[in-house]
C-alpha cells in the first residue's frame, strides 16, 4: 500500500507505426507513483507487451530524484535503452512530468 504522501500521475505517447506495441495499443504509457515530498519515484509502470521491458525501465525510473530535473533521467533513458520506441519512451515521460509540476503549481496556488 502506498502512502498518503504519494500521487499517481501518467503521461503518454504515440509509439512508431509498424510496431508490435502500435499494433496492440498505438500508445504508450507511462504510470509513476511519486512521493510528493521526497519528489522520488517510487514506483513505475509501462505498457509494453515484453514484461522485461516494463521490468528494465521500471528499473532505471524507480528511486529517480525529480528534484535533480528531469534532463539526468532523459539521459540515463537515450543511453541505456535501446528500442525502437525510446522516443515514446521519453515522450511519456516527459508528459508525466509535466502533469506532476502542473500539478504542484496548482497545489500552491490553492493554499494561498
């Protein structure tokens, strides 16, 4: 069970046509669970048919510390995995992070 200090927040993106991934769900998704006060990912989730997959991004997102920026994680991503949908892969990501900043923004501006 997570808890109550964490959000669950998704970005999402097309992946390349002619891809087994596009043929079974034209997109990829990316699901974080983020501590919102730590900033750290503690958990991750990605649409992929192959479980190694979902396992080996999961490894290189999950204990990522969002207060260093997103840029470091792009990195990590374009240099150690190497698929044909890396660019979703980033993609994804990168809408999840700006849905979470969104969202903190929100947040502090509501407490005011």
């Amino acid at each position: 069970m997570y808890q109550d200090n964490t959000v669950l927040v998704s970005g999402f993106a097309q992946v390349p046509k002619g891809s087994t991934l596009y043929e079974k769900y034209k997109a990829l998704t990316v699901v974080l669970v983020i501590n919102s006060e730590t900033e750290i990912i503690e958990d991750a989730e990605f649409t992929f048919i192959a479980d190694l997959t979902n396992y080996y991004l999961t490894s290189l997102v999950k204990g990522y510390d969002l207060k260093n920026g997103i840029h470091p994680l792009i990195d990590t991503l374009r240099k150690r995995a190497l698929i044909p949908s890396q660019g979703a892969v980033i993609q994804s990501i990168k809408s999840a992070w700006d849905r979470y900043k969104e969202s903190k923004q929100i947040y502090v501006l509501s407490n005011y």
